[in-house]
C-alpha cells in the first residue's frame, strides 16, 4: 500500500514493502540477524512438519514455532512436550510453507519502539506487553501494556540501540532498503551474570497494541509533528517530549478469544467520567443503539498518573464500568 500510495504522490506514513520484510517473513529477519550479529535465539527453518519435527530434540522443550509469513490467529506457539509441537506444526503448515523453530529464552519481555527515517530515529519509551491470556495460558496479540518500563535503564537502552536497532537500520540500508516509519523491536531480557541482556524475538513495521495505547498518551510532542519529521527526514531536529506520567492499559477479550472468534454479545459501559482513564474500543459494533462485541480483543482501559500504581488504579476502575458475556481480563497487568 505503501508503494502503490507513493507512486501516484500521496504522502504515506508506512515501510516499503520490502522494509516491512521484517515482519512479514521471520527467517527473513533472522536471517538478517545473524548476517550482522544481532543477538537473537537460536533458530532452523523448517519446510514440511517431518522435517520441523526431526529438529526438535536440537532445541529441547519447551521450543518456540513460528509461522514464517503474517497469521491470523496463533502464529506463534510455545510447545511445552513434543506432542504439542506435532500438532501446532501440524496447524501452522496448513497456512504457510516455512516455520521457524527458535530456542525458548527465558527473562522478561519488552516492547521497543521507533519512528524511523532510514538511518535516524526517535526512541519512545520501553513497554512491557503480557501475551498471554493468563500467567499460564495461551499466547494473543497481547492482554495489556503499560510504560515507561522501570526494566529499561540508560545502559539497557544504549545495548538495545547499539546492538539492535542501529545494525539493524545499517543492514536495511545497505540492501537500498531505508525504512520509514514506526519500527517496533519485541525483545526478551535475559539475566546473565546479574545483568540483563537483550535479544531480538521479532519485529513488526507499526505501532503495535495494546502498546500503542499506552504510548500515544505520553507523547507531549503532537503525533503529525513526529509523523511529518520522519517523512522528511527531520528527526534530528525534533526534541521528543514527553508527559511525566505512566500508561498501564488492560485488554478486555471476548469469551473465545484466542482460540475462536465470538459473536453477538452486548456490551454495556456505564457512564464514564475519568479524567485519568479512557476506553479505546476495538471489536465493537453498534447497532440500534446497542454495543455488540464483534471480535476477539473488545476493548483497552487505559489509566495514567504519576506512578504506574497511579495508572494501574484508574485503568482497572474503568475495568468495572464494562460488561458483557464471558469477559476475560488479566487482573496482573503491571506486575512484573
């Protein structure tokens, strides 16, 4: 779209379609990673289920399996037994030609966002997201957020920049593949010798959720002055500011969510008054006068404050003025 839209000079704010490989093919991203030294999970790039499966006693259990191109649904499953692996390999090639087997890491999660303008970019506050529907459940596109991190330290986020963005941006570069946009990096922190290092899970070329709707309300600089700099490469002179407060946001999702989409359900949002939280509303559909859940994530109640105790507070009072049938919500949004 992004092409097609600069072809016929419309201004867009989006990667081209080959900078948005990364998210849109994972062995092309750790493919790149390895060529330039990325710190990354050890990985193989299977093509039928027979030959995924014979891979797997190299990486031990639980193993990470990705759909190699974009998924609806569950493109990335942590098979905790072989015979979890058979049948998510099973399901994953139904859709796609390629998986990617990655070793699990264990630490903490965290979300890296950039606006992008080939070489140069604007880093925004870390996140953490909780993918998980619970603690131990399956993975989503995401249950919640909140930001800044208190994870992410100046000497952390010069190793992110240093060993991540930048090499990554270099390589993108050198392939006379700029990137412009948002560059969002999904990194795992793991401890080693008292000291947590980052490796690279994943990218995606946009403003990711539920992260976004806990960034965009720090952002004291407006959004199209942020935007209209990266398109014309002006981002060295844009002085990021920033709100001093924190964002907590959590996921309300429909009954079947992740594993099938729900229908049908009315929702009903008592009057809302907050001057320290909002809903951003997702699967929603109105008809009649009546709020019907229409998909899997319905809805984000964002709080902010002072401290992130202060956001977590306002978000889960919004969390009770929402109601419909077989709501599910983590109630741990904020604990680390």
């Amino acid at each position: 779209m992004a092409d097609f839209l600069q072809e016929a000079g419309v201004v867009v704010f989006g990667p081209s379609k080959r900078a948005s490989m990364l998210e849109g093919s994972k062995s092309f991203t750790k493919e790149l990673a390895t060529a330039h030294h990325i710190p990354t999970a050890p990985y193989a790039i299977a093509t039928n289920p027979q030959e995924a499966l014979e891979m797997i006693p190299s990486f031990g259990c639980p193993v990470v399996l990705k759909a190699d191109g974009l998924a609806q649904g569950k493109g990335v499953v942590v098979a905790q037994n072989e015979n979890e692996a058979k049948i998510a390999l099973e399901n994953l090639f139904k859709a796609h030609s390629k998986v990617v087997l990655e070793k699990f890491l264990e630490g903490f999660e965290l979300s890296v966002f950039a606006f992008v303008s080939g070489q140069d970019f604007l880093l925004l506050p870390a996140c953490h997201d909780y993918k998980k529907l619970h603690p131990n459940g399956p993975n989503t596109g995401g249950m919640g957020a909140f930001a800044p991190s208190p994870l992410c330290d100046d000497a952390l986020q010069e190793k992110i920049i240093e060993r991540i963005l930048k090499p990554t941006l270099q390589a993108l570069n050198a392939n006379d593949t700029p990137f412009v946009g948002v560059l969002y990096a999904g990194l795992m922190l793991v401890e080693q010798e008292g000291v947590l290092e980052p490796y690279l899970l994943e990218f995606n070329v946009r403003f990711g959720d539920p992260e976004c709707s806990v960034l965009l309300p720090l952002l004291k600089t407006p959004l199209l002055d942020l935007l209209e700099a990266t398109l014309q490469g002006n981002l060295d002179q844009i002085q990021l500011e920033l709100h001093p407060q924190h964002a907590l946001g959590v996921v309300l999702a429909s009954k079947d969510y992740p594993h099938q989409i729900s229908q049908g359900q009315s929702v009903y949002i008592d009057p809302i008054d907050e001057k320290n939280a909002h809903l951003d509303l997702g699967k929603i559909t109105q008809e009649n006068g009546v709020f019907l859940v229409t998909g899997g994530r319905v809805c984000v109640c964002v709080g902010w404050g002072k401290s992130l105790a202060e956001a977590k507070s306002h978000a889960y009072h919004l969390v009770k003025k929402v109601q419909f049938e077989g709501m599910q919500f983590r109630e741990d949004i904020g604990v680390l």
